[in-house]
C-alpha cells in the first residue's frame, strides 16, 4: 500500500520538527546568560540612538538611553565627530563588556549609503580605539529575537521593549533601536 506524498511529506516534517526541537533543547542547555553591560548604537548621521543595558543572569536593565540630536545647521563633519564623542563618553562612564551596532543594511541610494557608513564608523571608531568587542545584527534578527516577529514595526519593537523590562514608557525610536540591539546581543551572544 503506497502513501500519498502529503502524508509522507507530513511524516518527513513532523521528523525534522523533532530533530530541531532536540537540537534547539541542547543548545539553549549550552547557553551561558550574558553578564556585564552592553552598550547599543542605532547609528544616524542626525539622530543616533545609543542605549546602556545591564545583564545579570536572565534580568536586564536599561541604565541609560539617548538620542544624539544633531541639527540641520551643524555641517556633517562635525556631526560625525559628535558622534564619535557621545559614544567615547558612554564607553567611559559605563565601561560596556560589548558594544552592539545595527549591521550594514542595503539601501539603493549612494548618497544616504555614504552617510549611513559614515555615521557607522563614527559611531566604531570610539570601541574600536578602546579594544572594545563589537557585534553587529540586521535589523531583521533584532526584531526576530526581541518581538519573536522580523518584520515587527518600530512601534511593535518599543512597546515589547517597555514590557520586557518594566519602563515607564516606550522609548523613542532611536532609543528603542539601540536597546533592541543591546538586547538581542544578551539574548542570542555565546561565548567562544
């Protein structure tokens, strides 16, 4: 007697469900919690939104959270280098195990490509002085780990955000970007 294919395929899925299961239940036996502080940085060349989350065993704390606002009249050079600053200063007054940074992202415009990469190496260029480790995550992977959803809305990512770790009110959107990132590192970092 022959199966029909729907039934083999169910089969097949049902046998790979199992075995990913399995394998999924030995890594997270594996996972050792993040420990320390994580600095985030949602880069912008007007609007980069940095984030200090503390990791202790499986409970997270946001100690600080800003926006670098940089007006239209401050010429780009100079932001670039205020950028640079802001995120010295945090690096120095938080002292971050690991800095967090949303990766390089595909946009079709040259000219917000070469602005978005200079924001970014501003934005590197204070942890990567300091011997600071960076880890970079696609947006669509913070979202993944954070909201369960990559496709999730910036309101979505702030709303989960607040709940998650008891804030008073969602963050803004820079800010809420750069704690994601924070907190995707503590949920998905693996030592060595």
């Amino acid at each position: 007697m022959s199966k029909s294919s729907r039934k083999l395929w169910a089969q097949h899925l049902a046998g790979q469900s199992k075995k990913s299961t399995n394998m999924d239940a030995k890594i997270l036996l594996r996972k050792v919690p993040f420990e320390g502080r994580i600095l985030g940085i949602d880069p912008s060349l007007r609007g980069t939104g940095l984030a200090v989350l503390e990791c202790k065993a499986n409970s997270y704390q946001l100690l600080h959270s800003q926006t670098l606002v940089l007006k239209p009249k401050i010429d780009s050079i100079s932001c670039l280098g205020r950028i640079h600053e802001a995120v010295a200063h945090l690096l120095e007054v938080w002292k971050p195990r690991h800095v967090s940074c949303e990766a390089t992202i595909y946009v079709q415009n040259f000219k917000t490509a070469q602005i978005m990469g200079a924001a970014r190496g501003s934005a590197l260029s204070a942890p990567a002085i300091r011997e600071v480790p960076v880890f970079e995550y696609a947006p669509l992977r913070v979202k993944q780990a954070v909201v369960g959803f990559g496709r999730a809305s910036k309101e979505q990512m702030s709303q989960t955000l607040s709940q998650m770790l008891n804030l008073p009110s969602p963050l803004p959107f820079d800010q809420s970007d750069a704690l994601g990132l924070a907190l995707c590192h503590a949920l998905t970092w693996h030592p060595g």
